[in-house]
C-alpha cells in the first residue's frame, strides 16, 4: 500500500477508535467486565476498524448491514496478515461488533443498529465433555500426597468438582470466602461480569480443604508475604490459573485420562462433569444454573443433551426391544 494511502487509512481508524475507546470504557466502568474479556473485546473490535478504515469510513454511523456481514465474511476467510477464523472465533468477534452498534444507538451516537440484521455464523453444536464418576474418582485418587504441595493439589481438585467452580474463581477464593462449619460448609464464589454466589461443598472437598488449610498452607505461607487466597504455590504467592491447569493435567496423567485432542481433560473438565453428575441424580436444571452460576439456564440447557445421550445409551443396551 502507498505510503499515502497508509497515511489516510490509519487516520481513519483513529477517527473510529475514538467512539469503540468509549464504548470500551462503558464495558469498564458500567459492566464491570473482567481484563482478559475486555482485551478480547479491544482484540475484535481493533481488527474491525482497521477493516472500516481499509474502505474509508470515519463514522461508525455510516456502517450498514452489508458493510458487517462482510467483515465477518472476511474473517472466516483471513487475508495475508490475520488467519482464517473458526466459526465460534468469528462468531465472538461478531458479538463485539454487535455490542459495539447497539451501544452506539442506546447511547444517540447513531439512528440506527445496523448489526441487528446481521446474523453471526452458525456454530457446530457441541456437548460438553464430561468424566463419569469412576474416572472422576481417578482422577482425585492420584492427588493424595502427604506434603504441603500434594495436599493442596488433592484440596484444589475436590474443590473443583465439589463445586463445579471455574479454575478462575477457584484460584481467586480468598480464605474468608470458606464457611466450613457443618458436615458440608460453603464458599462464596465471584464470577463473570461481577457476580457472587454461593455454593455447598460435598464433605469430601471440606474434609480435604480442612486437611489443606491446617496442615499444608501455614508452611507454603511462611514462604511468601501473606497472599489472602486460599491456594497457593510453593513460594507463597496466589496460585495461578496456568498452575491450576498443571496441576490437573498432571492428575489426569496420572490417572490414565488423555489430556490432549478433542476428548482430553481441560480446566472446565471437572465443572462440566459436575453440572452432568448433578443433572443425572435428578438435579432441577435451575439449582444447576444458579450452582454454577450461569445468567440465563439457556447456557445451562446443553447439559441436559449430555443426559439425553446417556438415557439413549441405556436404554439401548439394557432394553429388549431397542434394536
């Protein structure tokens, strides 16, 4: 591109920037989004002014319909500096943009949403992949470990699955957040946009954060400055999500179970097997939603395709008449 053109294609996107800089503060300061979210969000929509400000634009204003549904289209296609986007990526990418115009109507900054009108791409149905219990048994055995870090590693995973808490609310509970009088106890988790809730822990992740806190968390304390949170790694600090991963995929190892390809173990491993455990013991969908912390039991729904896949297996091959 001619240095010329170069020269009226970045000052256009810094025309467009100035009104996604806004919008981007309103996620900040309104909705309370977390960093990584709003990053993605910058992520999306930077590409998308830079792809405005290829055409010309310099008002989010005179964007049309035809104008977005092609950017998606030019996402799912890549170009020589960006590579083609799966449908879910472009999909996210997409949701920005529409959150971007329909921020930009609420707010009287254009007359219309030209977004509504532009369907995302179709996403390919997936179910959640979930452990059955016998490897969910598995898979905590192989954490029992008389040391400091064996005990937490044994707590964490129990905690995981006891309340199908996310490995970022996990990571974050602070020690206050613990209620572990009574045979159960229960934790105040934060999660996306915010939210807390509080969840019940099954006697077992109680009994092994007991055994945790009492015994192994004074010693890797004394190793740092006095971190709040409830995990922590070897030299006193807050355990981080990345450690969280190792140490489930360590776990899995350890067990048998893959952790790599379509069906190996991964951070949302054990809450799905949570939220199918609960919803196969006869759990109504809306304690699951609530316990897992969802915004709308639509999300919460594609658990039940998990069951509705067991019943189909059960009855094939215990049912006389099936085949």
């Amino acid at each position: 591109m001619p240095s010329g053109a170069a020269a009226s294609v970045a000052a256009c996107a810094a025309v467009l920037r100035k009104a996604v800089d806004v919008y981007l503060d309103h996620l900040t300061v309104e909705r309370a989004l977390a960093e990584n979210t709003l990053a993605s969000y910058r992520r999306d929509l930077d590409r998308y002014v830079e792809w405005l400000a290829a055409g010309g634009f310099t008002d989010l204003a005179d964007v049309g319909a035809r104008d977005i549904a092609g950017h998606v289209a030019a996402l799912r296609a890549g170009d020589e500096e960006h590579p083609a986007l799966s449908a879910s990526s472009a999909a996210r990418a997409a949701s920005a943009v529409r959150g971007l115009h329909r921020f930009l109507l609420l707010e009287g900054l254009a007359p219309t949403d030209p977004s509504r009108d532009v369907k995302p791409p179709s996403l390919p149905k997936r179910l959640p992949k979930a452990l059955d219990v016998d490897q969910v048994s598995r898979l905590l055995a192989t954490a029992a470990d008389a040391g400091p870090l064996g005990l937490r590693d044994q707590a964490l995973l129990e905690f995981l699955y006891g309340t199908g808490a996310r490995i970022s609310e996990a990571v974050g509970i602070a020690v206050d957040d613990l209620d572990l009088t009574g045979t159960h106890g229960m934790v105040l988790l934060r999660g996306k946009g915010g939210r807390t809730r509080l969840v019940p822990m099954g006697s077992y992740a109680r009994t092994a954060l007991d055994a945790y806190l009492v015994r192994a968390r004074p010693t890797l304390v004394a190793n740092g400055t006095g971190v709040p949170t409830v995990f922590l790694n070897a030299r006193g600090g807050a355990l981080s999500r990345q450690s969280a991963w190792t140490i489930l995929r360590k776990a899995a190892t350890r067990a048998g179970l893959p952790v790599d390809g379509p069906h190996g173990v991964s951070p949302h491993t054990l809450r799905h097997s949570f939220a199918t455990h609960l919803l196969d013991g006869g759990a109504d969908i809306r304690v699951v939603q609530e316990l897992l912390g969802h915004a709308s039991v639509t999300t919460t729904q594609v658990y039940t395709l998990v069951t509705v896949d067991k019943l189909r297996e059960v009855y094939a091959t215990a049912h006389p008449r099936a085949r």
